[in-house]
C-alpha cells in the first residue's frame, strides 16, 4: 500500500508548500542563522540535519513564527507569513510536534486532538452553553475526527486516558495525532526519534511515509539518527553554524565532503550528536 | 465498565444533589421551621439564618467567575473584586434615584410604583444582564493590555487593577466634575426585585421588600444554579479546551492553533460576567452599593476557589458556601458561645484571615487539590505519572545493572555505588 520508499528524483519539481528565502537571525552579534534558502516541495519529505549548534531548532522556529528573522522571508502555500502569528500558521495548516513532548499532560488523548481542532470549529459560548443543534453536529464530527486520528497512529485504544499516563512512544504518537488534527499541508517534526530504540525508529521511517500518502502532507524533519534520515527523506538539507553547506538527495549528502567534514571534522574525529 | 457507569452517575448526582438541597432548603425554612419549637427556631436564626444562606450563594456566584479565570484558565486573578464593584455600581446607577441630579428620568419594565420617580429605574432582571455584560466588556478591557503577561506578572497587574477600580468609586464623586458613585457614602436605596409574571410563584408580590428572605433564596439559588451550568456547558465545549489547553501549555496550544489572547479574553469576559451577575445580586441584596470593594474580598473569593478545588465547579461551590458562611456567620456565633461559655472576650471575626491563613497552609499542606478537586488535578498531585515511573523503573534497571557491573569488577566498591545512584535519583 506504501508508496515506495526510495528516493524520488522529481521532487524539486514539484510546486512548494514552504520556502525560506535568504533567512538570516542575529541574536545580538551572534549570527544563528546565515542567509539560508530552503524549499519544502509538496508531498516531500524534507530533512534538516546538522551537527549540534548548528541553528537547526532556530531555524525551525522561524518556519512555526516563534522567532522572526532579522532579515529574508517565509512563504506558505505562495503566502508571505514571515510576521504571522503561530496560531495563525497553525490553522492554515503548519503543524508541529515537539522535541521534548509537550502533550496537554492533564487532558485525555482524545482532547489532546480536539484541542488542535479549535481553529477548524466555529461554536461560540453562546452556541455551546445553549448546546445548539450545529454545536453538537461540530462537537460529534470532531469526537468522530479523533478518534479516526488516534487509530490512524495506532492508539486508537486509548482516546480517554490522560496524556500524562501514555508510554512514552504512544505520547509521540499522540502528538502526531495531534498535528494532524490541525489538517495540514506541512508537519514539521522535531527529533521525533528521540528517545526511539533502533526497532521503533525503522518502524518510524515506514510511518512518515503512510502519513505523507494518505494525509497529503509534506514533512520536514529534524533529525539526528542518520540511519533514519537517509532512508525517510527526499531531500536534505545540512546546516552548519549557521549556514547552508549542502542540499540534495541523501546520496548526494552522503557522498559530500563538506558534509563529513562537518561532522567528523577534518582529522577524522567522531563528533556526537545527541 | 462499573467504573463508567459509576463515573456517569457522579456526573449526573451532582446537580441533582444541588437542586434537592436547594428545595429542602426552602421548604425547610419556608414550611417547618416556623412550626418548630422556639430555641431551633432561635438556633436556626443565630447560626444560619435564611438571608446568610441568601448571601452566601452571591459568594457562590462569585467564586465560580473566578474560578473560570483560575481554575480553567490557569490565570491568577488578584483582582477579581474589580468586577464585583463594576456591577454592584452598575445596578446602583440603574435602579435608584441616583441620575436625578443628572436630570435623568428613565424607566424601563420597573416594578410599579418605581417606574415614575426620579432617576434610572430598570427591572432588576435586565439589570442583572446589562450589569453582566457590561462587566464582561470590562474584563475584556483590562484584559487587553493585561494578558499579554504571564504568571506572576500578572497575578500583580491584576491586583493593581483590583486596588485601582474600587478606589476610583470611592473617590468618585467629582470625576471631571460629575458625581459618578458618591463617594463613601454609596448609592442607596436601590429598587427591590419586581417579581414581574413570576407574582404568582412568589406569593402574589409585586416587589419584593426587606423582608421576602425566602423570596429573594429562591431567585438567588437560581442564579447560581444558572452560574453552575453555564461554567458546566462551557468547559465541555471548544473553548473549555481550548482553555484546558492553555492552562497546561500555553506555548504548545499555541502552535495547534489556539489563538492565546482572543481565548484567555474569553476566560476573562465569562468571569467578569459572573462577577457582574453576583454584583448586581449583592447590590439588589443589600438595597445599596457602598465602596467596600477591597483587596481582601478578591483574597476570600480566591481562597474559595482554592479550598473548595480548582476547575471543579462542585468544589468551588462548596469552598464558597463555607468560608462564607465562616466569614458571615460561623465565627462570630463561635466567639459568642466561646465567650459566653468560658467567659473570655475574644473578638472572633478580627481573626478570620488568621484562621483562613491556618486553613489555608493546612491544606496545602495535606489536601493541595482542594476539598473537591477536579479529576485531572487529582490525578496530578497523587499519582506520579506512568512515564515518571517508567524512567524511575529505567534508572533502577540501570542502577542494577551498574552494580552488577561493580560487583564483578570492584566488588568493595558495589554498596557505595548503589547509595550513590539512589540519591541522584531523588
């Protein structure tokens, strides 16, 4: 039913979902970010790797609007959104996991969803203290909706357990469940590995790529476990203090000295990424 | 499956409880207790008379709005009697005398012999909703410029705003030369509560006066049976959640799409528009509004929500009726019989927010989730969470294996390793 999972040479030619042009972020004299270009194609998934300092997660905050660029900008779906609110990219369908899970710990599994729903759903306090008929037409479909997102990740068993007392690899899950719910064009995922044994990480790469096929999404990730990397993604691209140092298929990163370079260093010592 | 059906008729016994306490009430008081024997009846009038149980459920209606702020927001509010003094000047404004010296003479649906004198004279029951929305239109002011800080910083603001608004009415009698609330002397009489088509419920009345206790119980339990369900419908829906959310991850709600002003706005707006339903009630309660607004009211009311348990509305109103009644009632009828038992002249309610400051740290000593607590902080503060364990359970794995390790190696160091990694792991 998967799509294959090699890599796919057209991805370039497809139209983008998100590209940022020339961003630059100073934090006082420290430059962060350095004039990157980067471009999630539609239906891609996209890898962002780096060894460690190297601005990945700023970077990544300036896609979801947490940080704003000193300088370049941000489109979506052909909308400059580099000053739009995170809420608002949100509900016009970036979504977002966590690097260090932050699920609504005291709201079950099935809220977590719902809550993600909320720019999608209409009712007001009026409509809901009254609990007007299309009230509960829209509260139905959305319990409807997470339920169908919870079996989509496979933990459809526990929609009414708290967040908090889920396994650590059901609350990743969950929180992509919960990225889900936002309907989006581009999930954004943040070391979802983390804290994954080498088996559930192989499963992993099979799940982003049910996810991008049936929900129509592109992915860009944030990664460190290379394995991972270079079989779920079509592209990548390598940060460096800052800066862009390659982009291309994980054959052409792999084979990039540039990149070795980065992470081994030049007299060959194995840095870490942890 | 017990264990829903069992959860389902607590959901369920909760406002059946209410309503069946709030019936008893009143034909208790209403039927038997004039027929009771003179000492009860004296009893009932010293310990808990009818007009006590009245006020105390304004307390109720004010404690549930701030329990929308705190308990299902997540936002400490220090200044909540803001919005207790907004309604209570507001019905005052509406229903007196007062806007003569303004040359105002306006009457709408006010009981009759109201409707012709002088000044503003509004039904009670309007009143009641355009005190609460006009409340509500203040929340979302102060809100505004507010919100946009966090915790502790706005815990302060808010207190700031709680000092600033009742100040101003107490000062209020030359605000750009206009008399806006008399300043301490207050706005009163106000107009008593028509009772309109319900007359016939209420024995036939047309207003009701001082001495309808019974009356205005019954219109008051009402009103806070209207605050409880609406702080029920609310926190089920979609911007329950969201506020659920919010109270537990601003940053992660945030990024599902939650938009963090527009729905803590909305927190505010429904608990200022509680604060000015019970401020309308107090001030028809008590036919006058006199700037006594003070920081301490906005202590009490947030000690009620503390006590009777955050977020649930069962708790809150438990919390209220207590400390209330404690505040109104309890103490001073407990300094009069200690007094009189063991002769001493203790002067019991100048020492009740010494005895609330005791409750208090005792029950954030022994029962911090409050007397009711909501399901989900229970879980929080008596169960360590599965995670949590598991990586306890993963750190002694580790620990074993460590002084495994150590035993076959350096079998002289193995005790000292493992009380080493016991005491990284606390």
């Amino acid at each position: 039913m998967s799509e294959p999972t090699m890599t796919e040479p057209d991805a370039l030619s497809r139209p983008a979902v998100l590209t940022a042009d020339h961003v630059t972020i100073r934090f006082g004299g420290l430059v962060a970010v350095d004039d990157v270009t980067f471009t999630i194609p539609e239906g891609t998934v996209v890898s962002l790797i780096g060894p460690n300092g190297a601005g990945k997660t700023t970077f990544f905050n300036v896609l979801t609007g947490l940080y704003q660029p000193t300088s370049g900008r941000v489109d979506f779906g052909g909308r400059d959104i580099t000053f739009l609110a995170p809420h608002r990219r949100a509900a016009i369908g970036m979504a977002r996991t966590f690097q260090n899970i932050r699920l609504f710990n005291l709201m079950t599994a099935e809220e977590n969803v719902m809550v993600a729903m909320h720019a999608h759903m209409r009712s007001g306090v009026i409509g809901t203290v009254l609990r007007a008929p299309w009230q509960r037409r829209e509260e139905r479909v959305a319990h409807e909706t997470a339920r169908d997102l919870l079996d989509f990740v496979g933990i459809g068993k526990t929609f009414g357990e708290y967040a908090r007392n889920l396994s650590y690899g059901d609350q990743r899950r969950l929180e992509v469940a919960r990225a889900l719910a936002l309907k989006p064009r581009v999930l954004l995922l943040d070391e979802p590995t983390a804290g994954m044994n080498p088996n559930e990480s192989a499963r992993f790469t099979e799940f982003v790529h049910r996810v991008r096929d049936e929900k129509k999404v592109s992915v860009l990730l944030i990664e460190h476990d290379m394995s991972v990397v270079m079989r779920v993604s079509e592209r990548i691209t390598v940060l460096d203090r800052g800066q862009q140092i390659a982009e291309g298929t994980p054959e052409q990163i792999r084979a990039s000295e540039r990149v070795v370079e980065a992470y081994l260093g030049k007299s060959g010592m194995r840095g870490h990424g942890a | 499956m017990v264990g829903a059906v069992l959860r389902g008729l607590r959901v369920r016994s909760w406002p059946l409880g209410f309503t069946a306490a709030a019936v008893i009430v009143y034909f208790f008081y209403d039927r038997i207790l004039p027929n009771l024997d003179n000492s009860v009846q004296s009893g009932f009038q010293n310990w808990l008379p009818i007009g006590t149980i009245t006020y105390c459920l304004v307390w109720v209606m004010l404690a549930l709005g701030l329990n929308i702020v705190v308990g299902y927001a997540g936002l400490l509010d220090l200044g909540y009697v803001a919005f207790w003094a907004i309604g209570g000047y507001t019905a005052a404004w509406l229903m007196s005398t007062f806007a003569f010296d303004k040359q105002i003479h306006f009457s709408f649906l006010a009981p009759n012999g109201y409707n012709h004198a002088v000044g503003i004279h509004i039904s009670f029951w309007i009143v009641l909703v355009v005190g609460a929305l006009f409340c509500a239109l203040w929340g979302a002011l102060i809100g505004a410029p507010t919100l946009r800080l966090r915790s502790d910083y706005l815990a302060i603001v808010t207190l700031g705003f709680g000092e600033i608004i009742p100040q101003f009415f107490r000062n209020g009698e030359s605000i750009f030369g206009q008399n806006i609330s008399n300043g301490t002397k207050g706005i009163t009489p106000l107009d008593p509560i028509g009772t309109g088509p319900l007359s016939p419920v209420l024995g036939g009345k047309a207003v009701l006066g001082p001495f309808d206790l019974i009356d205005k119980y019954l219109i008051f339990v009402v009103l806070a049976a209207i605050c409880m369900f609406v702080s029920l419908r609310i926190r089920s829906g979609r911007l329950g959640r969201a506020w659920l959310a919010i109270r537990e991850d601003e940053l992660a709600a945030s990024m599902m799409g939650v938009p963090l002003m527009r729905t803590k706005l909305a927190a505010y707006a429904v608990g200022a528009f509680f604060g000015g339903i019970g401020g309308v009630a107090f001030a028809s309660y008590n036919s006058s509004t006199i700037p006594t607004f003070s920081f301490s009211d906005s202590i009490t009311i947030l000690l009620m929500v503390v006590v009777g348990g955050m977020g649930n509305v069962w708790g809150v109103t438990i919390g209220a009726l207590v400390i209330s009644w404690i505040n109104l009632k309890g103490l001073s009828q407990f300094g009069d019989w200690f007094n009189g038992q063991f002769s001493t002249h203790v002067n019991f309610p100048s020492y009740n927010f010494l005895i609330f400051g005791i409750i208090l740290v005792l029950m954030m000593l022994f029962r911090r989730e409050g007397i009711l607590p909501e399901s989900r902080t229970r879980q929080l503060l008596k169960e360590p969470s599965r995670t949590e364990m598991e990586s306890v359970g993963a750190d002694i794995e580790a620990a074993e294996v460590e002084s495994e390790l150590v035993e076959d190696i350096a079998p002289e160091f193995a005790v000292q390793s493992e009380t080493e990694t016991l005491g990284s792991g606390e």
